[in-house]
C-alpha cells in the first residue's frame, strides 16, 4: 500500500510543480503577445500626468514623465521573453556544439577545452555581458548576444560532462565494434541520452538570462529608450519609490514571477525527464 500512494504522489507533484510554474510564465507570454496587437497608450504618450496613481484610465498609474505603466510593462514582458528565448538559443547551439567537439576529442584539446571554460565561467557573466555590450552599441541584440556568449561556457561544460559518461558505456563501444559511425553514435545514442537534462539547464539558463538583461538595462546597456524594460523601467522608478512606490513594483513582480515560474518548469521538467527520479518513485 505503501509504494502505491508514493508512485501515485510522484506524478502529482510533477504536475503541481509544472501547472505552478506554467501559470506565471504563460500570463506574461500572454502580456506579451498582445503587445502586439494593443497597448493601452503609446509608449511616447505623455498625456497621463506625472507619476498618477493607478486608476480607471492608467491601471498601473504613469511614471514621472506621465507614461502609462501597463503600456511600458507589457513591451517589457516581450523584451524579457525575447532576450531569454534569443540568449537561450545561442548559448545552446554554440555549448551543445563545443561540448560535443570537447566530449570526443583527444586528451590534450580536451584538457585545452576544459581549461578554457573554467576560466570563462570563472568570470562574472554580467562582467562578461557589460564588455561586450560596451565593445558595441547598447542594443537588445548586443544585450542578446552578450548574455548569450556567456551562456556558452557554461552550456558546454555540463554537454562535455554529459558526453564523457555516454561514451563510457557499454552500449557505446558495441556500436563502435559493430561497425556505427561517429555521426550515428551521436545522433543515435549521445544527444537521446543527453537531451533532457540539457532542456532542464537551458530552462534554468532562460531565467538566468531574462535576470541579466535586466541588469544590463539597469545600468543603461539594454534597449535603448523608448523600449520599456523592466530593468530600465526599475532604474527610472528609483528616484521616485519613496513616494510612488508603483512605478517600481509592477516590473519588480513579474520579473520575479517571470524567473520563479521557469524555475519552477525548469523543476517540474526535471523530475519528469529524469530517468532516476522516475525509477526512485
């Protein structure tokens, strides 16, 4: 009786854990797509009056130039989803493919691979991210790309990691001596054995990501005005948070429910995916 209610309390909790995580992120999707189609007022529309409290005109009140909130904050979810999603798919091919490369080559460009991404994941990925940007112009692209080369090296070690312990199995080397390809092993055998966990860190790394570029508009490195980022949206509401404290909390929940419902997907995912955890329930 015992194993039962376990192996039914597992795929419950899996679910909570998803359904949790998927709530707060799908509403900002859905704040974000309808960005597309309707905003409230125009970003450059200054008619609102300086820093007005929410109400039936303004739902979220203006900042202190008199734009309206909910417009700047709906532009900011898809910033926020965008520079994920963009960093997420660079730092994912580009570790996916140096981690393959690393995972079966030599000892000697191995060690050479390994040495090289401990010193890069060494260095602060904001550091990283703010000499990138600096070395262009501030953009969402060159935000995109920054925190998506940072990404990188951590993508690649755990890939190299995870290709080191398939090719030790078994299974690998009676492939190997019955004659399969390299090209075969890998898209036969590695990347099945390895694609759930590296869904798992890409999900965590869109978090990761989303918080970064943030941070990059906080310091002014982001998207250039009139883009409404969160980060920047934070950065103009700090002069202003003693007496409308509004300006800075809008941006400041759902950034926050926007990183703990992907961590929480990311969980989810994890417990899903993951053979050993299934087996353990």
């Amino acid at each position: 009786m015992t194993v039962k209610r376990t192996t039914r309390a597992a795929p419950r909790r899996r679910s909570v854990i998803l359904i949790a995580g998927c709530i707060p992120a799908g509403l900002i999707v859905a704040l974000a797509l309808v960005s597309f189609f309707w905003l409230p007022y125009p970003l450059d529309d200054t008619s609102g009056g300086r820093l007005s409290p929410p109400g039936a005109s303004h739902l979220l009140g203006t900042d202190k130039l008199g734009r309206d909130l909910l417009s700047q904050v709906m532009i900011g979810a898809r910033i926020a989803l965008e520079s994920g999603a963009g960093a997420v798919a660079i730092g994912g091919v580009l570790g996916v493919a140096t981690g393959l490369a690393a995972g079966f080559a030599n000892r000697w460009v191995d060690d050479t691979f390994s040495a090289l991404l401990d010193v890069l994941i060494a260095f602060p990925t904001l550091l990283l991210a703010m000499l990138v940007v600096a070395a262009q112009s501030a953009s969402l692209g060159s935000a995109i790309v920054a925190i998506g080369l940072a990404m990188t090296a951590v993508v690649a070690r755990l890939t190299r990691i995870l290709v080191k312990r398939v090719l030790a199995e078994d299974y690998i080397t009676a492939a190997r001596t019955s004659g399969t390809s390299w090209p075969r092993v890998i898209t036969g055998h590695v990347l099945p054995n390895i694609w759930p966990t590296l869904v798992v860190n890409l999900a965590l790394q869109f978090g990761l990501a989303v918080l970064a570029e943030a941070s990059l508009s906080f310091l002014g490195l982001g998207a250039p005005p009139p883009n409404a980022s969160w980060g920047r949206m934070l950065q103009e509401a700090q002069a202003t948070v003693s007496t409308a404290p509004y300006g800075a909390i809008a941006p400041g929940v759902l950034l926050v429910a926007l990183v703990v419902g992907v961590n929480l997907i990311a969980d989810g995912l994890r417990d899903t995916l993951d053979p050993t955890r299934r087996r353990s329930s």
